[in-house]
C-alpha cells in the first residue's frame, strides 16, 4: 500500500534538501564528456549524453516541484476539484494528467508523477494550493494523495 498524504507531504519537505540535483547533473554530464574527449572512449559520449538528457528534465521539473514545497507553508489554499485521467503511453508507461478546476476562471490541466500512490481516474475534491506569483496551482491535496506539475501546466478553458 502506497503511502497517506501526510506521509507524502513530509516526503516532499525533506525532498527540499535534493535542489542540488539539475546542476550536480549537469557537472555530471560536462566531466563524463571531458573524459570522452581526454580518452577518445565512446563510452564517455554516450553516458554523458543520457547525463544531459536526465539533467534538462531535472532542471525542467525542478522549479515545479520547489513551488510545492514552497506552497506547504506559505500557499494560499482553496477548495476545488481535479479529475485525473491515466493513458498509456507508446513506450507502455502509464502518464497521468490532471485537470483542476478552482478559483481562478480557467481550469489548469498538468501531467504529474504520483508518489508512492496509485491515483484511479475520475473526479475528487481537492485542496489546492496556490503561491504569490504563480499563475496555476502549484500543489493539490486529494483524499488518495498529493499531485504536483511535472512540467509547466496548460490554461484550459473554465468548460474543459
């Protein structure tokens, strides 16, 4: 069994502490590169290229899930509703997409990496959090567990 949402948002507080991770990947990617250069290995180019790949989508989803930390204590939260859709990808991995209709006069909709939780599709309730500054919701609070962007969301239309 997965985790409760409390014990995910504590998980998510101590992940404050891996911020260093988008630039130690980068550094990562630039020394195994000088090495593929220094030794004329392949090897090198290949790891260092999987290094740089894995550091832009460090560096893509880190301010994202730095606002939800953020959001934990200094968020302004409301009431609303998400709905979460789960489609299977090409590669055969599941994403999860979720739509959030709050306060605002737009609906949000992100996709989202659940954290020791299975999310079911359908409609629930949420809290939702937002920050000064940020034009979306940058935490969401369900009864099953926490969701947060991977990547910048998209505006939807209020009837979407």
């Amino acid at each position: 069994m997965g985790m409760s949402p409390d014990q995910q948002i504590e998980k998510l507080r101590r992940a404050a502490r891996l911020s260093w991770i988008p630039k130690g990947l980068f550094v990562l990617t630039l020394v195994v590169i000088t090495l593929g250069f220094v030794s004329g290995l392949e090897l090198f180019f290949v790891v260092g290229a999987f290094a740089g790949l894995a550091a832009i989508a460090a560096r893509e989803a880190a301010p994202h899930w730095r606002n939800a930390i953020t959001a934990i204590h200094n968020g302004r939260r409301s009431k609303g509703n998400v709905s979460i859709a789960i489609t299977r990808d090409p590669t055969g991995f599941d994403r999860y997409v979720a739509t959030v209709r709050g306060e605002s006069q737009h609906a949000w909709q992100f996709e989202f990496t659940p954290n020791h939780w299975q999310p079911t599709e359908g409609d629930f309730k949420a809290e939702i959090y937002y920050l000064r500054g940020v034009e979306w919701p940058t935490l969401l609070l369900t009864e099953g567990g926490i969701l947060f962007p991977a990547f910048t969301p998209k505006m939807m239309p209020k009837s979407a």
